[in-house]
C-alpha cells in the first residue's frame, strides 16, 4: 500500500489552498525573521549564540510552515550553523552519528521486513478472528485497537494506519455490504469510531516503547546528551507502557459509548474475519525469518533491564552487558540477522538491500538536523539564555506547574506541526527552563517528548489523522471534539504517571 496516496490524494480542495498558501507564506517569512533576529541587538548573547538564534528562528518558521520537507530544513540548519561560524563543521555533524540514528535504522529495517513479510497482517488478523470478538461490534472495536497499538509500539504510527485502515475499510465494506443484503443497519458513528480508533489508537500505541515513534527517541538523545541521564529501552516502557494502557482505554470507553453500531452483534462477521485469517495461508520462511529476528532484537532491548532489577544497576554484569549491547546496537545486530536468515524464495534472504533502503531515512535526517541545533543551544549559551527570558513569562516554576506546562505546549505545537518537529523544538528549550529556574529538567524533558506524540484534533496534525480523514467517514467537526477529549486526558495522564514513575528510571 502506498502510504503517501492515502494521505495526497484524500486531502480536499479547501485543505489543499490552505496548505499551498501555508508553504508560500513559509518561504516569505523565513528569510524575513533571520534577517530580523540577526540584525536585532540581542545583549547577553555571545555572537556564536546570536548567529544560531537567527538559524534556529528561520528553522522553527520552515518546519511550522512545512515550507520545505522537515528533513531538508534540518540539514540547511545544520549546513546554516557552519557558514555562519557557530561551530566547526565537525562538531555540528557529530549528532549525525549519534548511536541513537543507528537505533532509528535498526528498528526501521526491521519494521520494513515485518511489512513486507505481512507479520502485521497475521497478527492483526489473529487476534480478529478470536472466538472472543465474535459479531460484538464493541469487541471488534477493542480488539482491533489493541492489535492497532501493539503494532504501532514497534513499527512506525503511519505505517500500521495505513495497514490497519485497509483491514477497518473492509471490514465496513462487509457490515454495509450485509446491510443492502437485507442485513442489520449499522450506525454510521460506528464508522466514524472504527476510522478514528486506527488512527488515535496509533499514535497512542507509539508511547509505549522507545522505538515506537520518532519523538521518543528524540527526547531520549536530549536527555542523554544534555542531562547525561540514560533511560534504557526497558525503562521507558515502565511509564510509556501505563500510559499507553490507560489512554487506550479511555479512547475505547468513549468511542464505544459515543459511537455505537446501533446493533448488539453483526451477522457474519466472524465468519468473515476467520476467511481473511485463512487466506493469509501458512506461514512462510521468511515470515519465521522475521520473527526470530525481531524476538532476538527485542531480547536485547529488554535483558539488560531485567538484570538490573534483579543484581542492580551498579552491578558488573549489568555494566558489561549494557555496554556491550546498548540499544543501537542491538537493533543493528537484529536488522543485520535479517540478511542470514532465510527469505520466502530459494537462496533469498528475510530481507534485501534494495528493500531495506526504502525505509524513512527523512526521519533519520530529521532527527540528526534537530539533535545538532539542540546540542548547540546548550553549548553556545542561547538556550540558557532563552530559559531566563521565557522563566519570567510563565505562569508556573519548577516541580508539577513546569511538568504540565511542558506537557500542555508540546501537545498544542504537535497540533500545528509535525510531532517530530514538536519534540526538536519543545524538549531542549524546557530543559533550558528547568535548569533557570533551578528545577529537576528530566520531568519537563520527558513529558514533552511524550506530550509531542498526541495530536488528535486536525487531519493535518499527523499523517495517521489525515489517512482516516480520507475515508469519507469521519467528519471535521468529530475529529476535533474526539481529539480534543484525548489530548485533554491524554496531559493529565502523562503528567500525573510522570511525576508517579520519574522515581524508577533514574
């Protein structure tokens, strides 16, 4: 399935002009805030540190704007920052070979192996055809967000929509199908919860592990780099996971009760979920091929977590095996399995390097770009600067009002823009904040990363919203109301299992 037609070609005349003119006024006023924050006397800041507040400021308008793609925006920053002497250019790409891109590739080739070998498919399928769901269209409901989280933790969020929006279009294909048949009527609600389950569903599951959205791993390198604090793959699922429980089952509470079939069962449905299960077929070598690949790559992630309940995280075998297998590299270690093990053809692999090539490299230079603005901030001064200046402007010092600021700004920037964007741009300048006041900035640093993977309310705030905008069942007006019942609990959630949870992962 090509994933960049669901999101073009769906989008309507109106959306269209609204984003042409949103690019065009990017262009325009770009060039115009760098000259502005160049010429501007900005006392206290070393000339390094002036310089890369006009890069940045031109940066953030292109990125918000969409102007230009995200990644290239980045790399011209990045490219910025040398012509104008902020740094050398060796410390400016030294982000780009950050052990964390290396995790970012790892885990894509993976994801694209699970995709191609259709694993996805027969998970989500197997779990539909359970006797338990039956005809309900409540258990359908469930059951088919929680397969739509659970792939979201380890593929990308837009990926597993446009998979799961094929499965949740068939599906309503049969149930309006049956109704013209003479069947049961079906509410069109129904419709509306099922397309926007797939997409809030995943964008909920990517919380729940490290590598289940690019803003995780973001705000993983700034905490790391600026905070030298490490958070390994096992500890991030002790809060990602909760949180990921909890806001799903609030989505499923009031999608059920908002938006009813009409119906107690539908007639046929599981019949006709257990023929989609069948005709995936038995499964292949390289279907096995992948699996044994991915349980090893997460063995890795998850052992070094276990040891370090068990002997502690001073232990020696706990310091040894982390530092010999640390999340990148275990990520390497299992994208590289999948070029030995068998694939589905005679001598074939799991995976080939043409296929492994077309994973989402922009992420990758995205998330380089961002992290090397980021780093500079700290070392040249600005983001400190900035701390003092916008400390003074808020409402709210140290502990839960930073906390909740944090998580509340991230979220509301991920509605205009990207969330990867949102997490380049919101978690350095809250640790900048913290640190001003004299606040712990892990708390604000971490909330905003998870804070910049909600986004719920416009088909524009992420791909997987504007995937099931497209499909003709979900009006504006719902997308919004629903949205922003997520985005508002989906806050409180992350502030309050935050400031519960900080204490384990430190």
């Amino acid at each position: 399935m090509n994933i960049e037609s669901l999101v073009v070609e769906r989008v309507s005349d109106a959306e269209a002009r609204f984003e042409r003119v949103r690019r065009v006024v990017g262009l325009a006023l770009a060039p115009t805030v760098f000259l502005i924050v160049l010429l501007l006397p900005l006392a206290g800041l070393k000339p390094e540190a002036h310089r890369l507040a006009a890069v940045m400021a031109t940066v953030i308008v292109l990125w918000v704007t969409e102007a230009l793609p995200l990644p290239m925006t980045a790399l011209l920053g990045a490219a910025g920052c040398v012509v104008l002497r902020v740094a050398p250019a060796k410390d400016v790409f030294a982000p780009f070979a950050d052990p964390l891109m290396f995790l970012f590739i790892g885990s894509f080739i993976l994801a694209r192996a699970i995709f191609l070998h259709r694993l996805d498919r027969r998970l989500a399928f197997g779990v539909l055809s359970i006797k338990w769901v039956g005809a309900s269209p409540s258990r359908i409901l469930f059951a088919f967000g929680a397969v739509t989280a659970f792939i979201s933790a380890w593929i990308s969020n837009t990926a597993t929509t446009a998979m799961m929006f094929a499965i949740g279009m068939a599906i309503l294909a049969f149930l309006f199908d049956n109704e013209r048949a003479g069947g049961s009527p079906i509410s069109r609600r129904y419709a509306t919860g099922l397309m926007l389950m797939t997409s809030f569903a995943a964008s909920i599951g990517g919380l729940a592990t490290p590598i289940g959205t690019p803003p995780n791993v973001i705000g993983l390198g700034f905490i790391r780099q600026l905070l030298g604090v490490e958070i390994s793959f096992f500890k991030w699922t002790l809060i990602g996971a909760p949180i990921v429980i909890i806001l799903f089952l609030y989505l499923f509470f009031y999608l059920n009760t908002l938006c009813r079939a009409g119906v107690r069962e539908i007639a046929g449905s599981s019949e006709m979920l257990r023929s989609e299960k069948e005709r995936l077929g038995a499964w292949t070598r390289g279907q096995r091929s992948t699996l044994i690949a991915f349980l090893v790559t997460v063995a890795l992630w998850v052992v070094p977590g276990i040891i370090a309940l068990a002997f502690g995280d001073r232990s020696d075998i706990y310091q040894t095996v982390n530092r010999s297998v640390p999340e990148a590299v275990a990520a390497v270690v299992g994208a590289g399995l999948l070029f030995l093990l068998p694939g589905d053809e005679g001598g074939a692999r799991a995976i080939t390097w043409e296929e492994a090539v077309k994973i989402d490299w922009g992420v990758v230079l995205l998330y380089g770009g961002g992290f090397a603005l980021g780093v500079l901030s700290f070392q040249t001064g600005l983001a400190e600067a900035v701390g003092r200046g916008l400390t003074g402007l808020l409402p709210v010092s140290g502990g839960l009002g930073l906390l909740f600021a944090s998580v509340l700004v991230a979220v509301i920037v991920s509605e205009a823009t990207s969330n990867t964007a949102s997490a380049n741009m919101v978690v350095p300048v809250v640790i900048a904040i913290a640190r001003a006041q004299g606040a712990d900035p892990l708390e604000p640093a971490l909330g905003a990363t998870l804070g910049a993977s909600l986004g719920f309310m416009l088909p524009v705030s992420t791909p997987c919203n504007a995937i099931v905008y497209g499909s003709g069942y979900v009006p504006l007006t719902r997308m919004i109301r629903y949205g922003i019942l997520l985005d508002v609990v989906g806050v409180f959630v992350i502030v309050a299992l935050v400031r519960l949870l900080i204490p384990f992962i430190r």
